[in-house]
C-alpha cells in the first residue's frame, strides 16, 4: 500500500513538472517549441511531456499546432485577475500613506518599457492634490515611478523628481521588491515639494508592506 505522503510527493512533482513544461513554452524566444525541444527543456520523456500536456490544454493555458506548443488564451483570463488582485492588496497600505503625507499615492507596475498605474489613493483632507488616474502609462525612463522600477538592488532606496510627467509636480517613488515576478513601485505625487529625507523613508516603508500584502 502506497502511503498518502507518496502520493502527495508525487503530485507534487507532477505539479512542479506541469508549471516547468508552461514556462519552457512560454521561455520559447523563436517560433513554437516542439514535443522535443520540451522535453529536453525539462528533462523529461516525450510521453511524460505529452501526458503533462493534456491538463494544461484542457484549461486553455496552452494549445497544439501538431507537434508543436504554443501559450493559450487560458493565460488572458488569469492575467486579467491579476491587477484587481494587486489592487486590492495594494490599497490599505497606500490609503495610510496617501493620508499621512497628504499627497496622492500610487502603485505602478512595468509593462514591457512603460509604466502603468493599477491603484491610485487620493487625500481626503487636502484642499487640492494631483489627479492621477488608474491606466495612466509613460515610460520607465520618465517619472519619479518610472525610475524607481529600474533602480538597481544594490542602489538609492528611491527616487525624487520634479516636473517630469506634469508641470509643477513632485514626486517620490520606491521600488517594490521581494515579489516573484513583480516589476513594481509605490510613490506619492504632489504639487507641493516634497521633503525627500521625511517621506523617502516613509514611501520605502510603505513599498515594504505592499510586498508582504503580496507574497
């Protein structure tokens, strides 16, 4: 008799050699892989490629073209649930900031080379502040949001800028980190100049606890 430890051991593994084969597929930097070329990817036998195939297929997530493997449009669906998911993850802790400093907050995620914000806080007891809306994009290389994505590990905590992606505005922005995956930042944006040395450290903290609302 089998113990219910192997079994779980075994799905697992199977589990680990399903997400494999998905990324090998997806990783393919040329025309569609094949059955083969799969298989080599993940070290694994033809038969056991094919068998890994059929529940990934039946979801959607990747389709045959005879032998070879392409991404499904399963993949659209999942993706389309990932930024309310950030969103609502993301929103206490950027309410508490936006509040705290009395500027407007906002989470950014990198697309390809362009920046685009998935949740936005405003202030509630401002007389004014920056209207910034959720989709707004621009690119990386532009804005204190922008530049904070592509800061090295290694680098400054944050970024300052000043007029950049709208006349008289400043902003401040940290990167996210320690999420798989995840290309992000959290900053704060207003039309009064900011003291970088007060919320810099306070935009890093809250970049923090937006990380751990993700992991």
């Amino acid at each position: 008799m089998t113990s219910p430890g192997v079994h779980g051991k075994e799905s697992s593994l199977t589990l680990d050699r399903g997400l494999a084969l998905l990324q090998a597929v997806a990783d393919s930097e040329s025309e569609a892989p094949t059955i083969s070329d799969l298989a080599t990817a993940i070290g694994a036998s033809r038969a056991a490629v094919y068998r890994l195939l059929v529940p990934l297929q039946a979801r959607g997530l990747v389709r045959r073209e005879g032998s070879r493997v392409r991404l499904g449009l399963g993949l659209l669906r999942l993706s389309a649930r990932v930024l309310p998911q950030l969103r609502h993850a993301a929103l206490p802790a950027l309410r508490e900031l936006a509040e705290s400093i009395g500027a407007t907050a906002h989470l950014t995620v990198a697309d390809g080379d362009e920046a685009q914000a998935v949740a936005v806080v405003e202030p509630s007891w401002t007389a004014y502040h920056v209207a910034y809306r959720v989709g707004t994009r621009h690119s990386l290389h532009k804005g204190a949001s922008g530049k904070a994505i592509l800061l090295p590990f290694e680098g400054p905590e944050w970024v300052s800028t000043a007029g950049e992606l709208q006349a008289g505005a400043f902003g401040i922005a940290a990167p996210v980190r320690g999420v798989s995956g995840l290309r992000a930042s959290v900053g704060v944006v207003t039309f009064e100049r900011l003291h970088a040395e007060v919320v810099g450290p306070q935009v890093v903290r809250t970049a923090a606890e937006v990380a751990a609302a993700l992991r």
